[in-house]
C-alpha cells in the first residue's frame, strides 16, 4: 500500500522506483565507475524529498568522491601502462644478445675454444646424489660427472673434453643428461647449458625470441645467464 509520501511524490510527476533501478544496474556490475556515481547521484537529486531536499554539503561531497574515483583510474591506467614497459623486452635489447652466450634450460652443448663444457644443474629441492653424463652424437657415454649432495638451487660444473679413458673427445655436439636423488627418490632437476645467440627474431607481436645453436628458439625470459 503506498503512503502519504509516495502519493504526493507520484502527484509531482517522481517515481521512486527510479532510485532503486539504477542502484540494482550499478549492483549488477563488478565494479563502479564514474559513470555509475553520476546516475546514482541523478537519480538521488530526481527523487529527493521536496520537503527535505539534499544538503548541499553533500553533494560536494559526492562530486568530490567521483573526481578522486576517477583520477585513481587514471594513475592506476598510468601505472598498468609503465610496468608493461619495465617487464617487456624492447627490440634494441634483445638485439644486444647476439654474438653473445647465454646460459639457459638445454641438452645440447658445443665445445669451448678451450676445450670441454660448462654447464649447471638446476634443483628443485636436495638431492644427496647429482650426476651429469656427457653423450657424443651417438648417445654413447663419453664421460660421467659424479656431483654428490647438492642443496636446492643452480649447482655450478665443468667438464675438461677428456672421455673416462682420458682420450680428447672433440667440439661436439653434446648431449648432457642430468639426473638427481634424494634418498633414492628422484628430484625435479633441469641442465642449463651455454650457447651462443646467433639470431634475434622480432615478431610484429610479442616479446622478442633468440635463435640458439643446438637449441633452437629461446625465450628472453629463459635466460639464466649471459657471459
């Protein structure tokens, strides 16, 4: 049954209904923007009491909640926008790869001018035995690394070229196998190898990739390290 007031807001052309419908639009949506305050402000000045109208204190107030609303978006865009920036590749970056090693998740290695490799293990937890087998283009072992307990981490390692036997085995290919233990059990571990960049592509989308010898394309991000 509707009231005294409903009776005399109807008589002055307002319906209060109107409140309530843009709440429940603005209810609807996961967020509230700037657009939503002014029809919530709206409908608030439309179906204000006649006989209590609002204070006009608090419509500054209200105006003043829509401008900071809206000038927080704006930095939060602004910031959005630099940390992008500062987290994406640029083309002259990556450029600065090639002609350079990188040390990165891979199986194959290419003998040093010195002669040998250097590599590293990658743990995911403990392991109280941590190996890493060195295989010619044939998969024939030419020489195992035995790197014992080792904590979680990058684990550090170099082989000299020498097979078991003490012969010289070459520049390679390598293929290097790491393998990990805790007690018996396996531990999640990965073998980063050193290779030269010797291409940079620059998709017209997307982050930069590095073209790698013996590895083939190599996200920036991948990089461990570069010497």
């Amino acid at each position: 049954m509707a009231s005294a007031f409903d009776t005399t807001l109807t008589n002055l052309g307002i319906n209060r209904s109107t409140t309530s419908n843009a709440a429940a639009a603005v209810k609807s949506s996961s967020s509230l923007g700037t657009s939503d305050f002014l029809k919530l402000l709206t409908a608030q000045l439309q179906n204000q009491d006649p006989f209590s109208p609002t204070d006009n204190s608090q419509m500054v107030a209200q105006l003043a909640q829509i401008t900071s609303t809206s000038g927080i978006t704006d930095i939060n865009t602004t910031l959005k926008s630099i940390q992008t920036k500062l987290g994406g590749t640029s083309t002259a970056d990556a450029l600065a790869y090639v002609g350079k090693t990188i040390l990165t998740e891979g199986s194959t290695a290419y003998g040093r001018a010195t002669g040998g490799i250097a590599g590293a293990v990658e743990l995911d937890g403990d392991a109280t035995d941590v190996s890493v087998s060195i295989q010619d283009a044939n998969g024939q072992v030419l020489n195992t690394l035995q790197l014992g307990a080792q904590k979680q981490g990058t684990i550090s390692y170099e082989w000299d070229g020498k097979t078991a036997a003490g012969a010289d085995a070459g520049t390679g290919p390598f293929t290097v196998r790491v393998q990990a233990a805790k007690s018996g059990a396996t531990v999640t571990s990965r073998g980063l190898v050193w290779a030269p960049v010797a291409a940079v592509s620059v998709p017209a989308t997307g982050d930069p990739t590095l073209t790698v010898p013996g590895l083939g394309t190599v996200a920036v991000s991948a990089v461990r390290q570069v010497g």
